[in-house]
C-alpha cells in the first residue's frame, strides 16, 4: 500500500519584500504593503482549506468500507485549485512538494475499480471452496492426458519385450537365411589358403609370362644389347663406309687448314692474268710504300672478311658504343644531326622517351623505348631519379662534340626523329674535330641510325670523311669512310657488318691471291 504525506502548509508564505528600500513615492510604498498584507491573510484562509481536504482524502483514502469516487475527486478539486497552487503559492520549492502529492492521490483514485464494474464481473469468479478442489497447474508438469496415455501400454505386458538397443544388436532372419548359402563351413574354410600367405605368390596368368630361369644363360641384358648395333642398321650403312685401302689415299682433316675451298680458290686471280704475285719482282708491303709515295693509300695489311654478324656473338656483352670523329667537312657552320634511332631483335624502331642534357651542352642521358611520339622539339621530360627501364627499354648516354648553335639546352633537338623544321634539328656551331659518342647501357640493338646534316636546313654542316669507332666489352675496331651526299644517313646493321670488304678491297685481294675469310673479333681484343 502507498504512503502519503501530508505537506507542512506553515511553509506557505509571500517571501519577505523590503518595501522601504523600494525608489519609489511614499504613496506607492504603502500601496504595496496594503497588498502583501491583503495576500498574505489570503494564503492564511486558504491554507486551512487546504489543510482540511487533505485529512478529509486521508482518511476516506484509510477508511475500512472504501469512500465514493465522486466525494474523492471532488476534494481533490479543492485541493489542486489553481489559484491557491500556482498563484497564492509563490514558494516553488513548496510548490514541487505538494502537487505531486495530492496529484498521487488523484492517480491512486482513478486507479480503484468501480462497484457496478465489479458487480458485472463477480458472476465469473471461482470461489474458494471451488478452487480448493482445483489441483496446483506446478503440480500438472509430470501428468499425462488421456489421449497420451492411450498410446501406451501396460507394463506388465512388457517383460516378453525387449528394447531398441537390444533389437539393433541382432540380425533379421530373412537376411540371414537369404545369405547364409554363400557361407563357407570351417572345414571348407580349412582347406584354403590363408590370405596373408598369397602376397608371394603369382597367378597362372602371370606365370605364363615369364620365362623358365633355366633358359636365360644364353640371354643378353638390355644394358648390353644397348651397346650392339642392328645387323640390318649396319647392313644398310656398309654401303657407304670406306675401307682402309681406300682412306689411306685422303689426306688427313688437320692438313686441310691451310688449303683453300673451290669457292676460295674461284676468287683467286690466275697467276696469267697478274704474271705473277709482284710488279716486277716487288712485293706488296713494297707496293704499298710506293703508292703512298705518289699520294694514294692501300691497306696496309691486305685482308678481305665475310659480313660479320655481332648481334648474335655471345662472346661480346656489355654497353656497346659508337663513336664519329669527323676529320673534313662540309657546309656552313658545324655540324648538324638528327633522328638518333636503334632497333631491338623485331625490327621495333626505339626512339628518346626521356631525355635531359648537363649545362655544358655536352652530355645527354635518356631513356629508349618504342612507339614514342615524335618530333617532340625542345619539349622534354626529365629522365625521373628513380627511374626502372620498362620492358624493352634501353638507357643511353650522349657524349656530343660541339654545343648547338642556340645554346646549351637545345642540344636534345638532336634526338627528334622525323623533325618538321630547322628548330627542331640540332645544327652546331662551329666545326670541331672531337668525337661524337652513342652508348646503349647492356644493349646491343640489331641496328642503330642517325642523319648527319639536317632534311630541314639546307647546306648546314656534315662529315665528308670520318673515323667510326665501334667497341663492346674489350673489343673495338675503328673504320674509315668518306662521304659525299647530304645529308649522310648513316645506318649501322649490326647483323651484317662489312670490315673492310667493300669491291675495290675484295677486287684488291683477289689480284693478290688473298682470300676472303670469316672475320676474327680476336684480331681487335684489347684494342681500345
């Protein structure tokens, strides 16, 4: 049961007003305090109204016999009237203390059930005699009902039963019986051999496979036929063989080194034709002196090589490097280049993807790759610090023998392929006989090209005679050329190169019965 207290209405009070410290006229000083005067006898009245409807709820709230709801709700009006509770009542601390108590007593009312409700209702109520003969529902759990206990049956009649447990442990009859005539007796089981004993032992079939022991001294292993030849093999070869009567009439492979080929001897001059191998009892290395005398050259050693492929020779790795060292010239000014080019082993064409040049003009570091885009004029990127060649790329170092007429940086214009005008070539300032250097870092490509002079400018500076270096690892070898187009497009198949070989050579040799003989990288190790 809910407890209620009573609010200590002596609490109720207009809060203290020093009226005489008011700024305000005399006359309206005691206008104010006839008014506090006058409210404060009020609140006195209705403090002992609210203080009787309280007792009043009290004890019609206690009463043994219940109070009516109207009589109740009715002295709770009196009790909440707003003008006592919200505007008699200044103190809202009092205010917080005494409404949600007699609001509580208006909540324990509504709360109450009604007589006529109660009336209508009793008719449905059990009593206590009638419940009394009512089992506890927490004493149901372990019954059953009648339509469960008709599904079971009677335990006397179980003891010629037995379980689910056991059942499973025997064997149905029919099965057995079904299979019992492939079953073996233990004296049939007993004129059988155990299966452990059988592991050793061979079938008829594979028995008959094999051969009688007895018989095998007279056969050769597999190991030892291996090293017979086939009688029909050997037959069929004889016919071809060469008996030692008649190879006693060839000569021996180690003599033939020094002899000449049918093809090596058809390029030889017949001795009627040059009467013989000197002018008038001179000798070639004489011949040679004496042509210099007069103003003209002949090699000093008269060799003719095949074409020599260096792509292919794995004896030679490593940053392959071209070099030009002009030695006349031609045209205005120095020199002019352009579309520096290699190609990889699918006849890819790689050009400059990155490029950058140092701020003497003279060094260039780039990047080669194919399908770039070009001209690219003097728009170049940088060669990124941390740069990793992608697949196929190549990485290329310049070394250039004179700055570009247009300053230091304009020196890149070189490597622009296809160039559309004279700003986009590299045209030098003035001649210079320093060499002009192309590295492939660990590339050899299968060809490399440039164009030396320009399609763009007419008559600027080219080589007419030059001095062409070619070195990897530690071989090198430097040829001579002269030139007379412009510009000169030189093209370098590193497939088929051709030392010293050209007609007037191989014509020179030929009159000299020197033969044409493969070329020898041995001759040019350790030359550079």
């Amino acid at each position: 049961m809910a407890i209620y207290f009573i609010p200590n209405l002596d609490q109720i009070s207009v809060p203290p007003l020093d009226v005489d410290n008011i700024p305000v006229s005399s006359e309206i000083k005691e206008v104010i305090k006839d008014a506090l005067s006058e409210l404060n006898s009020s609140i006195a009245t209705n403090k002992a109204d609210i203080s009787r409807a309280l007792v009043q709820l009290e004890e019609l709230k206690n009463a043994p016999g219940g109070a009516n709801i109207e009589e109740i709700k009715e002295l709770i009006s009196v009790a909440k009237d707003e003008s006592i509770a919200k505007s008699v009542i200044d103190d809202n601390a009092l205010k917080a203390e005494i409404l949600p108590k007699i609001e509580g007593v208006e909540s324990l009312v509504d709360s109450k059930l009604g007589i006529s409700l109660y009336d209508s209702d009793k008719a449905s109520f059990a009593t206590k005699d009638e419940l009394s003969a009512k089992a506890d529902l927490s004493n149901l759990d372990n019954l059953a009902t009648k339509d469960e206990l008709s599904l079971k049956a009677d335990i006397n009649s179980l003891d010629g039963l037995a379980t689910k447990d056991e059942l499973a442990t025997k064997l149905d009859i029919s099965l057995y019986n079904g299979d019992k005539a492939s079953f073996a007796t233990k004296d049939e089981l007993s004129a059988k051999a155990d299966l452990s004993n059988l592991d050793n032992l061979a079938t008829k079939d594979e028995l008959s496979l094999k051969a009688d022991i007895s018989n095998l001294a007279t056969l050769a292993t597999k190991d030892e036929l291996a090293t017979k030849l086939d009688i029909s093999l050997y037959n069929g070869d004889k016919a071809s063989f060469a008996t030692k009567d008649e190879l006693s009439l060839k000569a021996d492979i180690s003599n033939l080194a020094t002899l000449a080929t049918k093809d090596e001897l058809n390029q030889y001059a017949l001795k009627s034709e040059i009467g013989g191998g000197s002018v008038n009892g001179a000798t070639y290395t004489q011949l040679v002196a004496t042509m210099k005398y007069l103003g003209y050259e002949l090699p000093s050693q008269l060799r003719a090589y095949a074409d020599y492929n260096l792509y292919a020779d794995d004896r030679l790795s490593g940053d392959l490097t071209i070099g030009f060292t002009p030695i006349t010239y031609a045209g205005s000014y120095g020199q002019a280049w352009e579309n520096v080019a290699i190609y990889n082993d699918l006849g890819e064409k790689l050009t400059a993807k990155y490029a950058q040049i140092d701020s003497s003009g003279l060094n260039i570091e780039a990047i080669f790759a194919k399908d770039i885009p070009h001209p690219k004029g003097d728009s170049w990127e940088a060669v990124p610090s941390d740069y990793a060649l992608g697949d196929g790329e190549v990485r290329v170092s310049i070394t250039l023998g004179a700055v570009s007429y247009y300053g230091a940086t304009c020196g890149l214009r070189m490597l622009n392929n296809n160039p559309s005008g004279w700003s986009q070539s590299f045209l030098g300032g003035v001649p210079t006989v320093d060499e002009w250097i192309f590295t492939f870092h660990n590339y050899k490509p299968t060809k490399f090209s440039v164009t030396n002079g320009t399609h763009t400018y007419g008559s600027y500076g080219y080589m007419t005679k030059y001095n062409m270096r070619l070195s990897i690892g530690n071989w090198s070898k430097t040829l001579t050329y002269e030139n007379s187009s412009y510009p000169n497009d030189i093209e370098i198949d590193f497939t088929n190169l051709n030392f010293g070989s050209d007609e007037k050579t191989i014509e020179l040799a030929k009159a000299w019965n020197v033969p044409v003989t493969q070329y020898d990288i041995n001759q040019d190790i350790n030359n550079q």
